[in-house]
C-alpha cells in the first residue's frame, strides 16, 4: 500500500513539474499584465496584439520563418533519411553495426559543436550564410533522428514480402512503393514529425548558421528580446496556440493510430476466421 501511494505521489509530482510552467503561460496569456505572474483581470488583448499590434512583423516575420524552415528541413530529412535506412538494412550485419554507430554520433554529438562545426564549413566553403545554410544545417542534424525512426520499422518487416513481389514481376521501384513504403509509413511520419519538432525547438545550430542579414527564428527571437531585459508578452499567447495546435495533432495521430490498429485487428480476425471455417 505504501509503496503505491509513494509511486503515485512520484508521479503526480514529476507531472506538476512538467507541466506547472506551460500552465502558467496558458494561464497569464489571458491577462493585459506585461509581467508574468502579476493578473490584471482576463482579457485577450495579448492575442490580440499579437496579430495585429506592432509586435506583429517582427514576431510573425520569425514564426513564418520557423515554420518554411521546419516544413522544408523535416520533408527533405525523412526523404533522405528513408533512403539511407532502407540502405543500410540491406547491408550485412556487421556493416550494419558500423554505419548505425555512425549515424548516432551526430544525435549524441552537442548541439552546440554542431552548429560550430557547420558554421566552419560554411565559411570554409565560402558559402554566405542566411536562409539558405540555416535549411541545410537543420537538415543535416535531423536525417540521423529520421534514420533512428524508420529502421526498428524495417527491421520488424518480413523481407520475404519484397521479394515475392519480384518475383511477380514487380520492378523494384513498384515493390518499393506498394510494399516497403507503406510498412514504414509509421515510422516515416514519426521521424517527420521528430525532425519537425527539432528544427523549430533548435538554437545552438541555427545562431551559428543563419548569419548577419537578420535572418530570426522563433528561438533566436526569444534569445534576442531576453537580452533586452525581458520577454515580449505577446510570447505568452504565441507559446498557448503553439501548445494548443501541438495537442490537437497528438490526438488526431493517436486517434488514426488507434482506428488503424482496430481495422487491423478486425481483418486479421476475418481472416482466421475464414481460415477455420475452411478448415
């Protein structure tokens, strides 16, 4: 019984601490007050403000980039990184082991040696640093996240699948298409999804590469405005929707997720069902 309660408590207590903080920015985005913590009665002027005070070019004019550069980073990165998965689980086992290595150094590596690294080689190169790098380096860091999702995909598929289509007259772009794609279309929206997340959460990579032509994210605004002395309070009501919109994507997912395995389950049920009758 006391073991119980002391668990539960632990976790009612890692929850509070988790989730106390956005609460509290959900809660004062509804306030007119520019301090945090400090309600002056509800009101939705912070929202707003926001879209159509004068915080609005600068703070969207940063949103709007976030997002193109999380769009662009997150479609190329699961794009080439479900190629280089699907490579590497042709590779023996061994050679297997060698490149997996290899692509968890980057996860592994700091962020922060990261974005140095990519900035050195930009300059290196001679290549002048703006929208265009700040892509690539999101790019780079996040194929390796793409890779980590989609291979326990193909590891779990059965290979003889592909090679029955072949042997069926499929081309191996067809068989790729109508059979490796859609068993690790799960892990390929999970990577999307992670490699999206990531390059609109990153810092260290980006002020490193986005230059001196006052290219701004949303992390590189808020780094910015705290310098100043404090944050922008219209934050608080940007920082509610992003929460707002990321939950409702959480449970449409989960949802389709859900109806997907039950439809699965129900055929596979049909299926053995007819096996028996048959028998």
């Amino acid at each position: 019984m006391m073991k119980r309660i002391l668990s539960t408590g632990y976790l009612v207590l890692l929850l509070i601490m988790l989730y106390a903080p956005i609460a509290i920015i959900a809660i004062f985005s509804f306030t007119e007050s520019k301090v945090l913590g400090n309600w002056t009665g509800f009101s939705t002027e912070l929202y707003t403000s926001l879209f159509s005070g004068g915080v609005r070019y600068s703070l969207v004019d940063a949103l709007k980039n976030t997002f193109i550069i999380a769009t662009i980073a997150a479609t190329v990165s699961t794009i080439l990184g479900t190629i280089a998965a699907i490579g590497i689980n042709d590779l023996s086992s061994r050679k297997r082991r060698v490149v997996n290595f290899m692509n968890n150094i980057p996860i592994l590596n700091p962020d922060i040696i990261t974005g140095i690294s990519l900035f050195l080689l930009f300059v290196s190169l001679g290549i002048s640093q703006g929208y265009m790098t700040v892509i690539l380096a999101h790019i780079a860091f996040c194929t390796p996240y793409v890779v980590l999702s989609v291979m326990p995909r193909l590891t779990q598929m059965n290979p003889n699948i592909y090679e029955a289509a072949l042997d069926l007259g499929a081309t191996p772009m067809q068989a790729m298409r109508r059979i490796i794609i859609p068993e690790i279309r799960p892990g390929m929206i999970s990577g999307f999804i992670l490699a999206f997340t990531l390059s609109i959460d990153d810092f260290a990579v980006t002020i490193f590469t986005n230059g001196t032509d006052g290219l701004q994210t949303l992390s590189t605004y808020i780094y910015a405005d705290a310098r100043k002395g404090g944050l922008t309070p219209e934050l608080r009501a940007l920082s509610t929707i992003i929460l707002v919109v990321v939950v409702v994507l959480l449970i449409v997912v989960n949802y389709r997720a859900r109806r997907q395995a039950k439809r699965a389950e129900k055929q596979a049920t049909q299926v053995t069902i007819k096996t028996r009758e048959r028998r």
